[in-house]
C-alpha cells in the first residue's frame, strides 16, 4: 500500500508541475516531455523518413505545398511572438516536403517538420484547402500534442504499476480483472484525448490559415469530400478521430469565433 500511494503521489506532483494552458482554445494540458529531448529526436526521425521515401517530382504542387506551409507558419510565429512565446517559436524549424505517394494523410512532427502525400491533394482541391490541412497538421505541434500523448503514456505507465503493487496480495483472478480493467479503461481514455487534440487542431488550424490569409469555409468542404468518400468509420467513441459529421458541424460552427480571433493579428 505504501508503495502504491507513492506511486501514485510522484504520478501527481509530475501532472502538477507540467501543468500548462494550449493558447486560444483555453484547454489544460500537461506535458512532461521538454523541447530539448522531444525536438532532436523529431528532426532525426524527419530526416530518416526523407532519405526512404520518395519527393514527388511535381514542381508546381511542390511549390504550392511549400508556399502554403510558409504562408501558415509565418503566421504561427507571429501569434507566439504577440503572446510571449518567443523561446517557444525560436526552437521551430520549419520545413515542408510532398511526398509522391497515394496515402491519404499529411502529419507534422514536433518542431515544425511537416509532410504532405500526394494522395490527399484531390480531397484538397485547391490552395484554401492545402492551406486547411496544413493548419491542422501545423497545429498539433504548435500544441505539442506529440509530447502531451507520451507524457499520458506516462502516466499510463504510473497508473498501470500502481494497480500492480495494490493487487500484489490479491488472488491471481482479482489481480487479472483489476488489470484487464485498467487497461481497457485507460485505451479508451486515450483514444478520447485523440479525438480532444483533432477537434482542437481543427479549430486551430482554421484561425492560423485565416491569420495567412486562406478562407476558413474551405475547411470545412474538406471534410465533406472526406466523407465522400465512403468507408465504414468505427463508433465514434472507439476511434481516435471524430467522425466526418462531428467535424463538418464543429467546423461549420467555430467559422465566426476563428475570424474574430484571427482578426486580432492582421
């Protein structure tokens, strides 16, 4: 029992001091991991990616990817040097690349370092809607939300010890349900701050992209061509994205509040 509570009181004293505010949404957050052992392993794993894949030779998407992704992240950076978050934007280095591949995806690491597949470009259609997953992706690292998950995994791991040593005296079949119901309870939890950092990076990423100048509405017709596009998605409450519909409305819905708030740093 003495071990468990001290598990459980460093697990608490980690959360507290980690504590911090995501600008613009408000949420609390918390993040043990720091910018100088989170950064060097990003750039690292950005450059392997590079050197095993495949750039797309198409010059002009390439240079619009590369236009757009500059367009946004200037604006990121001067929201954060307006709110004092100038030691934060100077560990960013931003750097855009399209790789020739069918995927439907584009992800950004912690640092700034982004890819977009060629696959996605169709559901973009135009540079208002490069613009709009280029926000959403650039927003997850301006949240950190890479380092928040591995801090929770963290405190996945506290939690997970902490049932261990206090069902140790406990029948093996008492210490199997308690685990197994852990473990289950703490994946959906998961999947539920999944679908926390997409919802916020939504909401993001369309004040970025209005602040650099793109039409937030093209965000949301980004995602009704993703919906377009058929596929069983899982119950919503087992996945770790919100569903098509849950977005297009959210998005719809948030349009008047990004303007208001973008309008600030013109």
């Amino acid at each position: 029992m003495k071990k468990t509570i001290l598990t459980l009181s460093i697990a608490l004293v980690l959360v507290i001091i980690s504590c911090r505010t995501i600008p613009i949404t408000g949420r609390h957050t918390i993040n043990f991991i720091p910018d100088s052992q989170a950064l060097p392993m990003a750039f690292s794993q950005y450059k392997d990616f590079l050197n095993n894949h495949t750039l797309s030779e198409d010059k002009n998407k390439t240079a619009e990817i590369k236009e757009v992704g500059k367009n946004i992240s200037q604006a990121v950076d001067k929201f954060m040097r307006a709110n004092n978050m100038v030691s934060e934007a100077d560990h960013y280095r931003w750097e855009f690349n399209l790789v020739e591949e069918e995927t439907i995806n584009a992800w950004c690491m912690p640092g700034g370092k982004v890819v977009f597949y060629t696959g996605i470009l169709p559901l973009c259609a135009n540079k208002d809607g490069i613009a709009a997953v280029m926000g959403h992706e650039i927003a997850h690292a301006f949240a950190k939300h890479g380092q928040e998950r591995m801090s929770q995994g963290l405190v996945a791991q506290f939690g997970g010890m902490a049932v261990a040593l206090g069902t140790n005296n406990q029948p093996e079949k008492t210490k199997q349900l308690w685990q197994m119901a852990y473990g289950i309870s703490s994946q959906v939890g998961m999947l539920k701050y999944s679908r926390v950092h997409e919802t916020e990076a939504d909401k993001l990423g369309m004040v970025f992209m209005i602040m650099a100048g793109y039409k937030p509405e093209e965000a949301v017709q980004v995602w009704i061509r993703m919906s377009q596009l058929g596929g069983k998605q899982p119950p919503e409450f087992l996945s770790t994205h919100p569903s098509h519909e849950t977005r297009i409305a959210n998005l719809t819905a948030y349009i008047p509040e990004a303007k208001r708030i973008a309008a600030k740093y013109k």
